[in-house]
C-alpha cells in the first residue's frame, strides 16, 4: 500500500498537479500580497488626512494655551478607544493619553498599559506645534479588520483550490498507475511467452497512455502471428515430410528383401536405423507443435498422478537395471490433478529416459511424487546454470551429449506439456545432478 502512494507521488500526473499547485500558491500569494500593500497604504494615507485635518484644527489658535482649550475640549468630547490626544508642553502634558508615546511623524503605537477603555493599536501621528508636541491618534481597528479580512479571504478560496486540485491531480495519478499496471503486467506475460496476453480494456477516455497499450497489443498480435506462421510452416514440413520418410523406409526393407542370400546388411540396418531416428523426430516435433496449439486440452480429466508415476516406475525398471541405474520411486501425499493421462505419463518417460541416459552408470534416479508435485532427481554430471533455459528450446542438446542418442526434444515436449497444463517446471541443482521439479494443479 505505501509502495503504491510512493509510485503514485512519483507518476507523471501527481508531479505536475504538485508543480502547479506550487505555481497557483506561489501567483496567490504574491497577488494577494500585492493587494494587501495596496489596501494598507490606502488606509493608511486615509488615516494620515484624518489626522492632519485634526492636527490642524486643534493647532489653528496658534499658542499654547489655545491648543490646551482645544485639546481639552476634545478629550472631553472623544472616547478614547476611538481617539487619543495628548498635547506635552512646557506646563506639563494634557490630553486622554497621558503615558509615554515615543517616537515621531506618522507611526503605528501600541499602548503597552492596556486599560479597557483603550482600543488595542491606534495610528498616530506627532507634530511640533507652538509650546510643544501635540499627538492626535485614531483607532487601528481598520487594519485590524483588514488583516482579518484577508486571512479569511485566504482560507476560503486558497486552502479549498489547493486540496481540490491536489484530490483530482490523485486521481488522475490512480488512474494512470492502474493503467500502467495493467501494461507492465502484460509486458511480464508476454516475455514471459504468453503472446495471447493483451491489455484489458481500460475505462475512461482515450490518453496517452492508452495508446501506449494500443501499440503494445499491435506488436504482441504481429508477434503471435508471425510464431504461429512459424510453427505452421515447421509443422506442415514435418507433416509433409512424413510420407517421403515413411515410403523410404518401406524401400528399405524392400531392399532388403532383394538382397541375394549372405549379402552384407550392415549398411542397410544403420539407413534404417536412421530412418527410424527422422521419423521419430518428425514425430515428437508434430506433437510438440499440436501441444502447443493447445488442442488436446479437451481430453483433460482427472489424473491420479502417483498411480502414473508408478506404474511408469515399473516399466522403466528393466531398462534401469540394464543400464547400471539404481531407480527410486517414493510417493507422498496423493493427489489427482486435471489433465492428459498420456501426455504427463509421455513427460515422466522423458525425463527418466533422461535421466538414465545423461547420466554414467551407477547413478541414483529417484522419482517423488508429492501431492501435484512431480520431480525426477539424478546424481548426474547436471546442467549449467546458463544451459537450463537453452535445453527447453526445441533440438538443443548439451555439447557432451552429442555421442549419445537423441534429438533434443524430450525437454521441449515436457514444457510444452507441463505449459498446456499450466503448471510450473524448474531445471535444479541437486548437487550433483539434476533435479527438474514439476507443479501442476489439483483437481
Ligand atoms: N538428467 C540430465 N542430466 C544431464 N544432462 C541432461 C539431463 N537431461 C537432459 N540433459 C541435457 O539436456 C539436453 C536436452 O535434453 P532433451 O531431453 O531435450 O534431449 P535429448 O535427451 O538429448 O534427446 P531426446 O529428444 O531423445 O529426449 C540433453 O541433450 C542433455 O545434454
Ligand atoms: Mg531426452
């Protein structure tokens, strides 16, 4: 789950929604900053003429004790919490303000002992009249209201388009990993070999990326068609060669039938001999191709895997002795698995066969079968690392295995039988020798 929030912080859509919500944030602030300065300089400078305007009245008698009576009179009149006067002169200082009021000219002041009948800020300004200082002040609960204003301004429209903005850039971004996904999962099938595997269908309106998956199926259909063109046509050779072949090896014994009394068959029985190897060449290749093609699959029906593997144990027991090989059968948990009795019985012969014939006299080979789990173990000389996914390609043979017969296809037939089942096989090490492991499924 968290792997997944990291791919989706990551994808293309969550960066640029992240991208331009920093823009929108970054354009808001600065354009609300721009009209903040704005707003609080208009206030301000309307503040400044009100100011004026009262520091001209109460300074138009021109002495001080006119300014005193003025300045009384007014304090009389004004509530502080609106209005502050304060007049300091040589007599000593007069107004509703009394206190300490540093400073000069127009500034903000904040009335450090705050009694209730004083307003929190006030804009004040200083100015030198005839016998001293006179400071008239308004109240800044304007700007107050102000600040105010615009921190609310801020929530209500900036918070809500940051959050809508950062839910939809979500969503895209979900959506686009679902897709992509969905392309990797069917990239994995397909190199994987399963070139039947296309993209499912996507929801919601074509995007890129969709036609990302498009792309995708085309190759995969071109892919599929141009191996099933081949498995055709290596199929129809095989098929059209059988003929030829078979005819030939009935001239063969023809052939032998005219040799006068005595004449030498050596040369004859190793042509028959070979006839006999094309033939069954010819024929594991047609039937890797028809299990390919999927088609028996409909004479799949349950199959008690361990009676299988035994009685294929006892038929092979001769054929072990002969060769020096001492053949092991052990059976775990039984179990029946859906399938083709004769193909899997065909791919238990193959890897004994194997397994007696890859491997020196004196081996041990030993069959288990455990529930849907086939595997065939010997103490042979084993296959590299690096030549286990060759051996499964259709002809390959180890270099070493060039004198002993065969034509490397018993391990092609057994992977395209284990595919049509679809179960799993694996070349191990059984240190020494081979271990090939097969899972199929249970009924
Ligand atoms: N048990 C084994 N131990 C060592 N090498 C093996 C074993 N089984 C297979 N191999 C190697 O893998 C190659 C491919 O095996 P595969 O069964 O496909 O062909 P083959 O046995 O040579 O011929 P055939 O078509 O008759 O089975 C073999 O030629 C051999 O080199
Ligand atoms: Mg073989």
């Amino acid at each position: 789950m968290r792997a997944e929030w990291r791919d989706i912080l990551r994808s293309t859509p969550m960066r640029l929604t992240l991208r331009l919500v920093a823009l929108f944030v970054l354009i808001s602030l600065l354009t609300f900053a721009a009209t903040w300065w704005l707003a609080n300089k208009t206030l301000l400078d309307a503040a400044e003429s009100t100011l004026d305007v009262e520091l001209d009245e109460l300074s138009a008698s021109g002495n001080a004790a006119g300014i005193i009576a003025a300045v009384n009179m007014l304090s009389a009149k004004a509530e502080p919490e609106d209005m502050i006067l304060r007049y300091e002169s040589a007599n000593g200082i007069v107004g509703n303000y009394r206190e300490a009021l540093p400073g000069n000219g127009l500034r903000e002041f904040d009335p450090t002992d705050r009694s209730d009948d004083l307003s929190d800020r006030y804009i004040v300004k200083s100015r030198d009249v005839p016998g001293g200082v006179l400071t008239v002040g308004q109240s800044a609960d304007a700007f107050d209201e102000l600040r105010e204003v615009f921190g609310q301004v801020l929530s209500y429209t900036l918070l809500p388009t940051v959050l809508l903005v950062l839910a939809a850039g979500m969503i895209s971004a979900r959506r686009s990993a679902r897709r992509l996904a969905a392309i990797e999962d069917t990239l994995d099938r397909l190199r994987d070999g399963d070139l039947s595997a296309r993209l499912p269908g996507m929801p919601g309106p074509a995007d890129d990326l969709s036609r990302v998956g498009t792309g995708i199926d085309r190759l995969a259909e071109a892919q599929q068609a141009s191996t099933e063109a081949l498995r055709q046509v290596s199929a129809d050779i095989a098929h059209d060669l059988k003929t030829p072949i078979q005819r030939l090896s009935v001239q063969l014994a023809e052939a032998r039938d005219e040799l006068p009394n005595g004449a030498s068959t050596v040369a004859l029985d190793r042509a028959e001999a070979e006839v006999a190897g094309i033939v069954s060449t010819f024929q594991s290749l047609l039937s890797i191709a028809q299990i390919e093609g999927g088609s028996p699959r409909a004479r799949f029906a349950p199959v008690d895997l361990s009676a299988l593997a035994a009685t294929m144990a006892e038929v092979y027991e001769p054929a072990a002795e002969e060769s020096g090989h001492n053949l092991r059968i052990d059976i775990g948990r039984k179990a029946k698995v859906m399938g083709d009795r004769a193909l899997l019985g065909q791919i238990i012969a193959n890897l004994i066969e194997n397994a007696l014939r890859h491997t020196p006299a004196g081996s041990d080979v030993a069959l288990t079968v455990d529930g849907s789990r086939l595997t065939v173990a010997d103490s042979g000389p084993g296959i590299p690392v690096d030549e286990r996914e060759k051996v499964l390609r259709r002809l390959y043979r180890l270099d070493r295995s060039r004198s002993t017969p065969g034509s490397g296809l018993g391990l092609s037939l057994v992977d395209a039988v284990v595919k049509l089942h679809g179960g799993t096989l694996e070349l191990q090490d059984n240190a020494p020798g081979l271990r090939v492991e097969i899972n199929l499924a249970e009924t």
